[in-house]
C-alpha cells in the first residue's frame, strides 16, 4: 500500500560535501541562458501571460478533441495511449528544496492556482508543512543540486531518481513530474504525486511550471502541439492556465468519467457531457 510523501530528510555531511564541490557557475550560466530563452519568446509573441486570450476561442468540439489528446496521448510522440488519470480525495502539497525556491512570490502564486484546480476538480489542494504529510512533493533543485543527489547514491525513491536523470539529461525540459497509485487499485486512481523544478530558471517560467506540473498530476498529463489556446503544448505559447485548460479539468472531474477508463470508454461520455451545453466560447 503506498503511503503520503512526508517531509525530506535534512541532508547528510557526504550529501553536502558533494555540493560544495560541484561547479559553482554552472546554474549561473544556465540561470542566464533561460533568462535570454524566455526574453527571446516574449519578443516573438509567445510566453503569454492572458488567461483569456481573445485571440483564441475554443469550441465544445475542440474541447472534446483535446480531451483524447492531453489525457488520453492520442497520436503522441513518445506514449502509447493511455488511461484516464484522476485524483478522487484531496491532496495536500509541500515544497522540497535546498535552497532556492519557493520565493514568497512563487508561494503566493501557488495558493492562488490551488484555488482554481479545486473550483475546477471539486477536490480540496492545500499547503502542508511540519509533521503532517503530504501526497504531492514540489522540489526546487539547481544543476549542481541535482548532480550531487544524483552522485551521491542517497536518493532511494525510484520516481524522483528518475526525475532528476531527465532534467540533468539535457537542458530543453524545464520542469517534470510524474504520478503515482495504489498498485492494487484496478482503476488507478491517483494517489502521489511529485515535480522537480529547475531552480535556475526565471522566476516567471517557475510559477509556469507550477500551474503546468501540478495541473498535470491532476489528468491533463501529455502536451500536444495542436492543443490551444492551452498550456499543454511545448510551444510555449502560453505560460500559464487558460480558461481552456480549467475547462478541461472540469471536464476531467464529471463523475461520470471514472479513472482507469479508456479513449474508447470516455469518448461516449465526453460527447454527451459537451452536449449537455456550458463549454466553450
């Protein structure tokens, strides 16, 4: 039976040894090449900031097709296609780091989306710090940070080890995550849940990949590049929850559609969900 996440241990005097001798520049470097990254999008239009783009309206029918993509992984690039993902208690979150991150902004910016994914989902999101534990974990690393955790053999939990692989990997993904359920739960309702931050990026392209990281442990879990106006798409068009994507949750979190369900099993539903009126605009 899995269990909640608690809080992680303090690090040990070989854990923080490693860190000391890790490159000191590095995340410095890299911190100013995202910086230039994110300028450079803006200039061209993208990174956009408008939770209601006008420039952007969306139907029931795009809803609906978008739908088997995000959740589903219809023609995706790397996933076979995939169950519903869906959360059926609410989730408590805690923030990881060492030592960068969050800062009170990105605090803040996180209370306010857990506000809108529980409108959204109907499922209670809170903050939790001390003692009590939590099922969803926000970890703030910088690239040293993460070498060091990596080489250091301390990190026994499989799902974060392979967090960090992807993001020291290469420099194009931001921010990852992954989810987690009860193994003998036949419909695989989510039950953990964790992300890892670069905390060398921008603090703007942070607060983004909390709305995109936590609103994708919640089912909308694969970027598709038709998706739009969302921010389930790698172009970058959008840095942050559109009334398209809490839309989507909406849609996700009907009770009729049940995790575990196929494309095949939720199209039906879907259909006659939309039919019923209240999306798009």
């Amino acid at each position: 039976m899995i269990k909640p996440f608690r809080s992680a241990a303090p690090l040990s005097l070989a854990l923080a040894a490693l860190l000391l001798a890790a490159c000191a520049t590095t995340s410095s470097e890299l911190g100013s090449g995202y910086a230039r990254d994110l300028r450079a999008l803006k200039q061209a239009g993208y990174a956009r900031v408008d939770a209601l783009p006008l420039d952007a309206a969306w139907t029931a029918d795009d809803l609906a097709r978008n739908f088997a993509h995000v959740v589903h992984a219809r023609d995706h690039r790397r996933f076979d296609p995939q169950p519903l993902r869906k959360w059926r208690t609410p989730a408590r979150y805690r923030f990881v780091s060492m030592d960068a991150g969050p800062t009170p902004e990105e605090r803040s910016h996180m209370q306010a989306l857990a506000r809108r994914l529980s409108a959204a989902t109907g499922l209670p999101l809170r903050e939790v710090e001390g003692d009590e534990s939590a099922d969803i974990l926000i970890f703030y690393f910088d690239h040293e940070e993460r070498d060091a955790l990596l080489r250091s053999g301390e990190i026994e939990n499989e799902v974060l080890l392979d967090l960090l692989e992807n993001l020291q990997e290469g420099d194009d993904a931001l921010c990852t995550f992954n989810t987690l359920h009860d193994a003998d739960d036949p419909e695989q309702w989510t039950t953990m849940a964790m992300t890892v931050i670069r905390s060398e990026l921008p603090s703007e392209w942070r607060r983004s990949c909390l709305d995109e990281e936590v609103t994708q442990m919640f089912g909308p879990a694969y970027d598709h590049d038709s998706v739009r106006p969302s921010m389930f798409n790698d172009d970058e068009e959008f840095l942050f929850l559109t009334d398209h994507d809490e839309a989507m949750l909406r849609l996700i979190y009907d009770p009729r559609l049940r995790a575990g369900m196929t494309e095949d099993e939720t199209g039906p539903i879907v259909a006659q969900i939309l039919a019923e009126g209240g999306y798009g605009r």
